[in-house]
C-alpha cells in the first residue's frame, strides 16, 4: 500500500482502528465529577430547582384531570333526570339493567339534572396554568445555573490544558503527531463541554421525572404503577445492551477524527513538498482511507445509540396500550374515574420519556467520555521534571556574562541507544563556538540540552558558573536568544514579530534591530512598512525574508547567550556575507553557539567542535583543524570541491 508523505510518522504512532476500546469509562467519569466539586454548591441549586420545576410539572397533569372530570360529571349528570339523589338514579339504572353504567356513575362526583360548573371549570385550569408556568420558570433557572457551572468547570479544563502544554517536554511533541494533539484541546474540549451542557442538567431532570412521577402513579392506582414498572427493567436491558457496543465505536470516532486531523495538520504544513514531490494523488489515497475509517466508526457509533430511542419508543408503546385498555376497564367498572385514567396516561407518557431521553442521551453521554477520556489521558502525560525547591532567583547573574560549560555530559533519546556520551566543553563570555559535523552527529541536540528542552541524563551543564538545574527553567531559557533554520512567524505586525522577545521594546530598539539584521530596507518598500499584517505563515514575504525577521528578533532580544541553528540557509550569498558582518558586530559581548553545514560561514569562529556520533572528535580553530587533516579537514575539502565543481559547471553552460 503506498502511503502518503506523512504516513511513515502516522503509522509509528498508530492510526486508530474501529475495534478500538475506551479504557476506563468509569474511572473517566469519576474524575469528570470531581471536575464538579467547587460547583457543588450551584449544583445543589440546580437539584433544589430542578426538584421545584418537576414538582410542578408533575401536579399538571393530576389538576387537568380535575377538569376533565368536571367535564365529564357535568355532561352526565346532565343526562340524569333532575330532583333524584345519585344514589336513587344509581338504582334507577340498574332496574332498566345499565347495570355497568350504573357501575360507573358510582364512581363519579355528579348530581343529577346538573350540567358542567364554568366557574369551578376555570379555576381548576387556571390553577393548572399557574403550575405549568411555575414549571417553565424553575425549569428555565435550572438551566441558566448549569448553563454557568458547565462553562466555569470547562473553562477551568482549558486552563489546566494550556498550563499543561508549557509543561510538557519536547519529547512529548516530537512523539505525537501535531494534529492529534490539537484534536485533543480542541474538538475533544468542545464535545465534551456539548455534553455536559445538555446531558447533565437533561439527567438531573429525568431522574427527579422518574422519581416525581412513579410516586404519582402510585398515588392513583398503584395496580396500573406495577404495569408501568414491569417496562423498566426491558428498557434497561436493552439500552445496556446497545450502549456497550456503540461505547467502542465513539472511542474509536474520536481517536480516528484526531488521527485524520494529524494529516490534514501535516499535509497543509507541508504543502509545497507533496506538490513538488508529487504526492498529491498518494496524499488524497491516504486521507480517503482515514476518512474512510472515521466515517465507518462514526456511522456505527451513532446508528448504535440512535437505535436506543425507537427502541424504547416501542417498548412505550407497549405499555400506552396496556395502560389504556386496563384503565378503560377499570373506568366501567367505577373503581376511577375518567379524569384519574386521563392523567395516569400522561404520567405513563412522562415515566417513559424520561427513560427514552436518557438513552437517547447515551450517544452523546458516550462521546462526551470518549473526549473526556482523551483529554484526560493528555493532562497525565509525563511532564517537565519538577524545579528543585533549593532553585535560586540568579536573575541578571543567569542572564549576565554568558559562561557555559559542559561537564561529562551523557544523554539518549532512547534508552538502549546512546548519543552523547561524556561530552566536556568550557566557553569562556565573548566567545564563539562553531559545532560542525555530519547529519546525526548530535549538533542540535547538544542545543536542546543547553536550553532544557531536554534533561541530561548524566554530568553537569553550568550556567555563569550555576549548574542550570538550580536555576528554573525560565531563568536559563532567558539567557538565551535562537535563530533556528525553521523560520516561525505569528498572525501580527512586522512590528510585533520583532518584538516579540521584549515586548516593551520602543519603535526605535525595533527599527535599529532591523537595520542591523538588513531588514529595514525591504520591510519600507512594503505599503504599511512595519505595520504591514502577517499571517501565520508569513505567505506574504519570502524564506530569506523571514530569516532575516528571526535573526532580527533575536538582536532585538539581546540575551548574553546567542544560539544560530543554520540560520543562513535560507539566504542568498550576498544577504549571507552582509549577516555575517553584522553578527561579527552584534556577538560583541556575546557567547555565541554556531551551527552550520556551511563550513565557510564558521571560519571566524574562537572554537570550532567537530562532532560525530554525539563524541568531540576535534577542536580548535579553522586553521588548526585544517592542519589536524581530520574530520573537519576532510568536510571542509569536500564543500570546497563541490562548490568548485558547481563554478565550473556554471561557467561551461
């Protein structure tokens, strides 16, 4: 199977598959709840609401069956010759054999020869009224309440996940695909907040129906109540039944939605290099085989829960019809009256809607955990080692003369691969120091360590004479100022792009870092010159363009330590000598950490550290290394002669 450019990183993490199962559902909920504690307080209002909006509810239907039984009454006592008791008419009845009518007016409340009472009519629905509009208005304060509690806690969740990402070590970002990682701070967050923005208060509400309304039904006839209940356990059986396996499927829908988030992330990032590779087509195949995926384990998670309300819909059904028939009977025989089964009916309605609404509710329920599981499952990622508590403020004594030395030094990624292995360098404040060696050798990594983006696991770095570790990781990253070969531009200004290292910097700091990073000449020839807009990609200027901000950011910046990862690869020769002078001037004062694959922009340098393997093979000056005839010897050689070789072809064509 051909996979797409960005395959290769989604198949070391792992693509999501359908059978995919939610961890811990239960333990994921318990944590969620506890989310709710500091709102328990506006939680118990919103019960005590609940219970008031209910409460009201559940009397309307026992009032409107008052009113129908005075209809009723009415309309048959009005039938009823007038001047006899009703127990004279009863007998009456039962003389011409109604005996079964008979049955039923003893049931009722009526006097003979007397039509419907409007006045008793329109107080009994009034009253109804009343207690429906009590019922809206509880109803109503209910949900503003969980409205606020749901956004509070949910806002609190995004705090701790910012918080969380400042934490996090690098190692974490390089092994989980970017767009899984948004998936999870993003959609997850919002289908969790969907879920506890509806579902809870919806469950508050059904569960106090259910309870309100079984004691109704009892109240009424408790023969009928014992129906009503037969229902419940099928009901239960079987929405369990589907919910366990439509469970599986939402884990799997939001794990898949974030590893297809991962591709979209990766492929729009890398867009230019799926065009000039052509892989275009490939990258189409792959995102239609994720899409494929998703919508496969979408559609089983939500036909799974959505057969849950049919279902308990037929199963009402069921008990409407029993109720009906048995209440009518009932009727006849005068054991209640017409009002009484009228009601009842509603309360059936009302047990079983609630039932009905929980298991349709299950779908979201279940995707809200799912979400809740992933977002969980991210806040317990192993963080950052915790700041020693004997850490000290160094303030301008971490950030001053720029000292760095590396004392025995031992790190790998991996634990049964090593890479740096007992690595020694002392760089007195002033000083330059070039690392150069082949792809792997260990360059950047040894920059990683230096910043704390990554902890060593052995030895001593030491910061103007501090071991680093007992500084925070604030006080050492301050220290430095990075210009790395991947350029990163925010949505702004160019004004605040420079500026974004010290952001109280005055337009004039900014134009002077400008001008000596050469971009104040072209940054005037745009229509709004450093008001001009960039986007997040800085579409709008060129590779070298941006380069030149970064470097000019990391003047502006002014660290006593300075950090240039390739930082002229993106330039022409003509910016690149013109760069260089500047930064002879501006390192000034500076320790600076070069990286470059271009030997010819190092040869100035006060130290050069050839690397291989993660081990110093040689060090010294450009001259020294030439003369050692080594490592260096043998990469300085090799440029010269393929850049010799390019001049020739040139001057052939």
């Amino acid at each position: 199977m051909t996979m797409g450019p960005m395959g290769a990183m989604r198949a070391m993490h792992g693509a999501a598959v359908p059978g995919l199962m939610s961890r811990d559902p239960r333990g994921t909920l318990r944590r969620l709840l506890a989310r709710l504690r500091p709102e328990r307080v506006k939680v118990l209002l919103a019960l005590f609401l609940g219970v008031a909006s209910v409460g009201f509810m559940v009397m309307g239907p026992k009032i409107l069956g008052n009113a129908t039984n005075v209809l009723f009454n009415g309309i048959v006592g009005k039938q009823l010759s007038p001047g006899m008791t009703k127990e004279q008419a009863i007998e009456l009845l039962k003389a011409h054999g109604q005996g079964q009518i008979a049955s039923m007016i003893s049931g009722m409340n009526i006097t003979p020869g007397v039509g419907v009472n409007i006045n008793e009519l329109g107080r009994v629905l009034g009253l109804a009224a009343l207690v429906y509009l009590f019922g809206a208005a509880f109803s109503y304060l209910q949900g503003f309440t969980m409205a606020g509690v749901t956004q509070r806690v949910m806002s609190g969740l995004r705090r701790d996940i910012e918080e969380k990402l400042s934490r996090l070590p690098l190692r974490y970002f390089d092994s989980h695909p970017h767009g899984d990682v948004l998936s999870r701070v993003t959609n997850d967050i919002d289908n969790l907040t969907t879920t506890l923005q509806q579902g809870l208060s919806q469950l508050i509400t059904s569960v106090l129906t259910i309870a309100g309304v079984m004691g109704m039904m009892l109240w009424i006839s408790p023969l009928l109540a014992v129906v009503s209940v037969v229902t419940i356990p099928l009901a239960l059986v079987v929405t369990l039944l589907i919910a366990k396996r439509s469970q599986v499927q939402f884990a799997a829908q939001w794990d898949q939605t974030g590893t297809l988030n991962g591709l979209v992330e990766e492929t729009h990032t890398g867009h230019q290099l799926v065009q000039v590779f052509g892989r275009s087509r490939a990258t189409i195949d792959e995102f239609s085989r994720q899409n494929t995926r998703l919508y496969e384990a979408s559609f089983r998670a939500q036909f799974l829960s959505g057969v849950i309300q049919p279902s308990m819909q037929f199963i009402a059904n069921i008990n409407y019809v029993a109720i009906a028939v048995l209440g009518g009977y009932r009727v006849a025989s005068g054991v209640l009256s017409l009002g009484a089964v009228q009601a009842f009916i509603q309360y059936s309605r009302q047990f079983t809607m609630p039932i009905t609404q929980i298991a349709s509710q299950m779908n979201m329920l279940q995707s809200g955990i799912a979400s809740a599981e992933r977002v969980f499952e991210f806040l317990d990622a192993e963080e950052e080692p915790p700041e020693l508590p004997s850490a000290l403020y160094a303030g301008p004594q971490a950030s001053g003369a720029g000292s760095v030395r590396l004392e025995n030094v031992r790190f790998r990624y991996e634990p049964d691969k090593p890479l740096i292995e007992d690595f020694n360098l002392d760089v007195a404040p002033g000083q330059t120091v070039a690392i150069v060696g082949p792809t792997g050798a260990g360059k950047t990594t040894i920059v990683n360590l230096l910043v704390r983006f990554y902890e060593i696991d052995a030895g001593r770095i030491l910061l103007n004479g501090i071991d680093y570790r007992d500084l925070t990781r604030d006080e050492v990253r301050s220290a430095f100022g990075m210009v790395l070969q991947d350029t990163w531009m925010f949505a702004g200004s160019i004004r605040d792009n420079i500026g974004y290292g010290r952001p109280e910097a005055s337009d004039a700091e900014i134009v002077a870092a400008a001008k000596a990073a050469y971009v104040d000449s072209f940054v005037r020839t745009l229509p709004d010159g450093y008001a001009t807009v960039l986007d997040e990609e800085a579409s709008n200027l060129s590779s070298g363009q941006k380069q030149l901000l970064t470097i000019a950011r990391a003047f502006l910046a002014n660290q006593s330590i300075l950090i240039l990862d390739e930082a002229t690869s993106n330039v022409d020769t003509r910016t690149e000598v013109l760069i260089q002078q500047a930064m002879a001037r501006l390192r000034e004062g500076r320790t600076s950490f070069v990286i470059a694959h271009r030997l010819s922009t190092i040869r100035n340098a006060d130290t050069i550290i050839v690397m291989d393997a993660g081990h110093i093979v040689e060090q010294g000056d450009h001259h020294e290394l030439l003369g050692h005839r080594g490592l260096y010897y043998s990469l300085y050689n090799s440029q010269f002669i393929e850049a010799a070789n390019n001049g020739n072809h040139r001057a052939g064509s």
